[in-house]
C-alpha cells in the first residue's frame, strides 16, 4: 500500500516553472527523502502535499488525509 501518491505535479510561479510533472510513490514504512540543489522544488513539493499551497495540476495523495475525508463522509 502506497502511503503517498504523487502523479505529474507541476506548479509555475510565473514564468518559473518550480515542480514539473513530478511523479513518486512512497510505500508504507518507506524512508522517502527529497534531494535537489537550490529552486530544484522540494519545498514546494512539500507545500503543495501539506496544502499550503495550490495544486495547479497533477495530483497528490497522502493516505492518511484520504482516510480521513473518507471516515467523515461515512459519518456525515
């Protein structure tokens, strides 16, 4: 079971794109780590999984947030 799913995430700020079609599974007890120089993306890869900032496309996953929303609408 993946823990995270990532699929062609992509964010531009302006005419800089940051994160281009990024695409990573992390499988549960995986040790997973993002490696890059500076403005390679991490952080922004990292914002854009904990919602700080828009998703323009792609899509992201963290099970456990699925898990949630999903337990919230059985209960609604």
């Amino acid at each position: 079971m993946n823990m995270i799913e990532v699929k062609n995430l992509t964010k531009r700020f302006g005419e800089v794109t940051a994160v281009d079609g990024l695409t990573f599974q992390v499988a549960k007890g995986e040790v997973f780590g993002l490696l890059g120089p500076n403005g390679a993306g991490k952080t922004t890869t990292i914002r854009m999984l904990c919602c700080l900032i828009p998703k323009p496309s792609g899509d992201a996953q963290i099970w456990t947030v699925v898990r949630l929303i999903t337990e919230a609408r059985i209960y609604a």
